[in-house]
C-alpha cells in the first residue's frame, strides 16, 4: 500500500519514470509487488498520456502472469485512446474477458469517446452491440457519441442529396437509418434512466429535419392536392405536417424532453406569447417555435382569437473600427440568422430585427397564414 501510494504520487505528478524507478528499486529489494501497485502504475502511465509506456507495462504483467483489474485495463485503455491509439485498444480490449474481467460502463465510454472522435460510426455500432451483450446499460457520454455521428452521417446524405424522406404512408417521414438509429439510441438512453442534455437532444432533433430543397417543397405541397394563384407557394407550408421543415415526430420529442426537464415546456398562457431562444441550441430552437405554431393552430380551429408572438432571440457583440471612433454594434447570431431563416422560408412575415435580439409576428399575420387563398374548384383530398 505504501509503495502504491509512492507511484499513485509520482503518477499525479505525471513523473511516469520515477513511478517506474520505485517498482524498480522495489524488486531489488525483495518486495512482493501485487495488484494494486500495477494499477497505480498504469494509472501513472494514464496521467502522463505515455501510452508507450502503458503497453510496456502491460506486457510486464503478463509475463509474470499476473491478473490485471478492470481499473487497470481502463487506465491502459484510456492512455491509448489518448494517444490516438484506437486500434491498439480495440486490440486489447478483448483480452479483459479472455482473463475474466468484464468490461464496465468506464471502458465503453472511453472507447465509444475515442470512436466519435475519430468518427468511426462502426467501431461505435460495434462497441453499442458488445455493451448490449455484456448487459452494460448506456449512460449519457455513450448515448451522445452514438447521436452525435448519426447527426453528422445525416447530415451528410442531405447534402449530397441522397433520399432521406419517404412518402410511403401517404405523408412525408424521414426515412434515413442514420435518424432510425440515433432515436433507438436516444430510447435506449431515456429507458435506462439517462436525462439526455439540450445539445444531445437537439442533435436528435437535427436528423428529423428535412432537406431545405425547393423542389422537395414544391413535391410536399403537390402531395396536398391544393393549389394556389398567389405565387408565393411557401404560404401553403402551413397546410403541411411538420410545416415541411421537420419530422411530425420531432413535436412528440420535444414535449417529452420538456416533460423530462430537457428543454423548456411550451406555454400559451401568457399574451403575446414569449418563445426565449436564447438559450436554445438551433434545431430545438426551431422545433420549439414551430410547436408554438402547431398549438396556434389548433387554438385557430377552436375558434380562438390568436395572440401575438414575440421572440427573444441571442445577440453578439463586435467592434467596427471607423477614421474616428471603435464602435460596438450588435449583429444576428447563428440561431438568431437560423429563426429568422426559418420564417422566410415559410412565408410568415415578422416585425423588427434579429440584430436587436427580439422579433414579433402578428397574430392577425399568422391568422391569415394558417388560411391561405386555393384555387377553386378545390381538389384536395377530401379527408383534409
């Protein structure tokens, strides 16, 4: 214990070589060196990101046949993925069972962090199904890697405009096994116990977003069956499930999450309602503020008269230097530019300035929206 504490302090110290000069100088003199010192050790080795050392040592308790402790391998594991060293790890994780270990929640996590940050999606797929084996519940670092490479495969394929969106029930749903798989991951977290963060959930949120493709617009308002003569054909959006930006399905995960304390619940109660995006990542911003509309909207059909809706929005500072004077000026940040994008995109027209850090939409305005002018003789499905 005494020569533990030795090499636990030298390994806090990140002196990788004078917690290896007391193993050492312990051998010479006789000492039994057990478990616990080689766990310190390799914990040294960890501290100290040498993970050339960490093998050395780990081969070091093999030959003299003695068995490692899950702490151990963690350590070893952890200083190799460190150094960037995945596949070493990936090699030596197996030997935890052959010596009969069973690796624990600290060993996937590492290895799964590794995985992301190198985004390899098929270490990780294959890492979720070993831990499903070993009976290994996930916790929130596993749940948000796994989601976090999902997000950017999803995003990937609609870029370069790969279907992701099937019409096969006769509405418009993500179809894309990138989303399938982030939201199986996102389940197993959520039955296990694990509150997911806001950035986690709004990466979840990201893969039920629809591509923003003008021909894929027109495809969904066609799918209506209505037509228009005003040329602005986005005011038709508000004829569509999920406003033709998200997933119906993302609505459904935002009032859960807000249930779950994740996000903040959606409340009418207050005239004009207030929808606070500050704080919000930008795709549960956007997800909150069309829930927001989805309720307008039933509230419209209840005969309801609309309050107006105001928006606070983050604001940044920068410093313009003119001949005169340095001055500073507020300007629209991303989830500031991205709302403002959102309502163009739909044709909602809005009062004020994103730069000032609050918009309004009238509720007249909004009225009118969810009334759009058809064509006559309507031809729509009769059902809608």
């Amino acid at each position: 214990m005494f020569l533990s504490a030795l090499i636990d302090v030298a390994g806090h110290a990140r002196k990788v070589d004078a917690a290896f000069e007391i193993l050492r100088e312990a051998r010479k003199q006789g000492i039994h060196i057990g478990t616990i010192s080689y766990s310190s050790l390799m914990g040294a080795c960890s501290n100290a990101k040498n993970w050339q050392k960490a093998l050395e040592l780990y081969e070091d308790i093999k030959s003299i046949k003695l068995k490692p402790t899950v702490s151990t391998m963690n350590a070893l594991i952890t200083t190799l993925c460190d150094g960037n060293q995945l596949q070493k790890a990936l090699e030596v994780f197996p030997e935890m069972k052959r010596v009969g270990l069973r690796p624990n929640t600290i060993t996937y996590s590492i290895l799964l962090v590794a995985s992301e940050k190198k985004d390899d999606v098929d270490v990780g797929l294959m890492l979720r199904s070993q831990a499903k084996k070993d009976g290994v519940a996930p916790n929130l670092v596993m749940s948000r890697c796994l989601i976090a490479m999902c997000f950017r495969r999803f995003e990937k394929a609609c870029m370069h405009g790969e279907p992701v969106l099937s019409f096969n029930s006769g509405r418009p749903q993500i179809d894309s096994k990138w989303t399938s798989l982030a939201l199986m991951v996102y389940r197993e977290a959520i039955i296990a116990g694990v509150v997911p963060t806001m950035e986690v959930f709004s990466q979840l949120l990201g893969c039920l977003q629809l591509p923003c493709d003008a021909s894929l617009r027109d495809r969904l308002i066609e799918n209506l069956g209505v037509d228009t003569d005003s040329p602005k054909r986005s005011n038709l959006c508000s004829l569509v499930e999920g406003f033709g930006e998200y997933d119906p399905r993302a609505f459904s995960l935002l009032e859960e999450a807000a249930s779950l304390g994740i996000v903040p619940s959606v409340s009418f109660n207050e005239s004009p309602i207030v929808v606070d995006a500050r704080k919000l990542p930008i795709h549960t911003a956007e997800v909150y503020l069309l829930t927001v509309l989805k309720g307008l909207k039933h509230r419209l059909a209840a005969g309801a008269r609309l309050p107006n809706t105001t928006i606070l929005l983050p604001i940044e500072k920068t410093q313009i230097q003119s001949p005169m004077v340095k001055k500073t000026i507020n300007v629209a940040g991303r989830i500031s530019q991205g709302i403002a994008s959102l309502l163009r995109r739909l044709g909602l027209p809005y009062h004020g300035n994103e730069s000032y850090g609050k918009i309004r939409i009238n509720g007249v305005v909004v009225k009118k929206w969810f009334q759009p002018k058809l064509s006559f003789p309507f031809n729509g499905k009769p059902a809608e």
